[in-house]
C-alpha cells in the first residue's frame, strides 16, 4: 500500500499508542526503525522527527507541567547566551523539560515583554525585534528577558540608552549589508548559470540612462523657456520706462546686443 506524504499535523489517541508500542519495541534512538512501524500501521508517513518530537515533547511520562522556577529560567538564560537556540542541548540541562517547553517559554517571554516595554511609547522610542542578535546587548536582553515580577508601570516607563539605540543601528545596517552581498552572489551564480546575461543587465542601463537624458532635456527646455519669458518682460518693461514706442520695441529688439537664443550671452545678461 503507498503511503501519503502528507500527514495531518494533530496527533490522535490511536497514533500515540502506536507510537509508544513502537518505543517499547525499538527504543528511544532508532527513530528510523520507529517512523516506519508507525507509518505502516497508518495511511501516511510519520516522520523520525515528527515521532521524536511528538515523544520527547508530549509523550515523556518524566516531562513537567508544572511552571518553569527561578533556578531553570536562569539555566535556560544563561545557556541560551553560551550556545545560541539549541534547545535540544538546552534540555539535557533540565531534567524533566522538553526542547519544546524550553523553546516556547523562551519566546513567550521575549514577546510579552516586547509588548510591555513598546505599550503607548512614540514609534521612535519602540522597540524592534527583527533579530535574534538584538540579545547580544546586554541593555536589550534584560528588557526582554524580565520576569513577570516587574510591575507594567516600569517596563512603560524605561527608555532606551544612546549607546542601545546606536547598537540596533549598526545591527540594522550589517543586516541590510548582508542581504545586499546576497543578493550581489544570487545575481553572478545567475549569469553563471546562463539564468540571465550581461547583455541584459547593459540593455536595463541603457533604458535608464535614456530615461534620465529626456528628463534631463524636458527639465532644461522648461528653464530655457522661463529665462526666455523673463528677458522679454524685463526689456519690455526698461523700454517702457524710457520712453520708446511699441514700434521701436521690435526693431531694437532685433538690433539688441543680447540674442535671447544664444546661451553665452543669455548668462551674460543675468
């Protein structure tokens, strides 16, 4: 019988009682050897991971329920700081704790305290997580590492340092840095493998720089014809003011030494 690759992701009764029967015949290291003896009872694949951590997660008689105390929360911390998100080591610390315990009680401590610490503060003064690195900061990690114990009233009421504010700065920057030197390799592994071609990427220049000269051009024509306006009224208005008739105006006009159409003299004139 084929099995379905795709899996639902709710574990019913029936599955773990498979799946414990599995553990007791093939132990708790050869999840391969469990994913099939469970999978072939059932009408689609149970992964080896998706048995190990339905297990290690949930079926564990050992696991706690209880809430997480001082001693665990600062083991978790202090580990989470040496050795990064490798909750599965992280456990092996906590007796009694899954890598999925440890792991959601970590990021729902970070999010509530975003929450607390950016209620009714401007948007320059909020706080961003838009990286795992933000907690190499000493001054950001204690802000969203806080226990419950600290009162709403003082997460509102603190205010990042210049010296915090300049480290999310710097952090943002590498960042966009990085994904710029990403984007930069994705772009020559492309015209390596012949995905696209210099010759287009010198057809997208020559398309740009042609739409910057018509609007240079279409800029310059605008000045030409405001200056030109402008010399007409301003003679105008002085052969007004001397007395010359309207009919003098187009003969001295043709006779005069600035030529409106010529540029060294237009700047000469003004």
């Amino acid at each position: 019988m084929e099995l379905s690759s795709r899996s639902p992701k709710l574990w019913t009764k029936q599955e773990d009682k498979i799946l414990n029967e599995a553990i007791k015949k093939f132990g708790i290291r050869k999840w391969v050897l469990v994913s099939e003896q469970v999978s072939s009872s059932l009408s689609y694949i149970r992964s080896p991971k998706q048995c190990r951590e339905r297990w290690s997660n949930f079926l564990k008689k050992i696991l706690k329920k209880t809430p997480f105390d001082d001693d665990e929360i600062r083991t978790i911390y202090s580990n989470q700081a040496l050795i990064g998100n490798k909750w599965s080591k992280i456990a092996k610390k906590l007796p009694g704790r899954g890598e999925n315990q440890i792991k959601n009680f970590f990021y729902a401590t970070v999010r509530r305290n975003l929450r607390r610490f950016n209620k009714d503060k401007p948007q320059h003064e909020r706080l961003n997580y838009f990286s795992e690195r933000l907690l190499d900061n000493l001054e950001i990690r204690n802000i969203l590492l806080s226990g419950k114990n600290i009162k709403s009233k003082i997460m509102k009421s603190i205010l990042l340092s210049p010296e915090a504010k300049r480290f999310i700065y710097s952090l943002n920057e590498d960042i966009k840095t990085q994904k710029g030197l990403d984007c930069e390799i994705e772009n020559v592994s492309k015209i390596g493998n012949g995905e696209c071609s210099n010759e287009n990427t010198l057809r997208d220049d020559d398309n740009e720089i042609k739409i910057m000269e018509n609007q240079f051009e279409m800029v310059y024509d605008n000045m030409v014809a405001q200056e030109f306006f402008r010399a007409q009224y301003l003679m105008a208005f002085s052969m007004f003011n001397s007395n010359e008739s309207l009919g003098g105006l187009s003969g001295e006009y043709g006779n005069d030494s600035l030529n409106f159409f010529d540029g060294s003299s237009y700047i000469r004139y003004f």
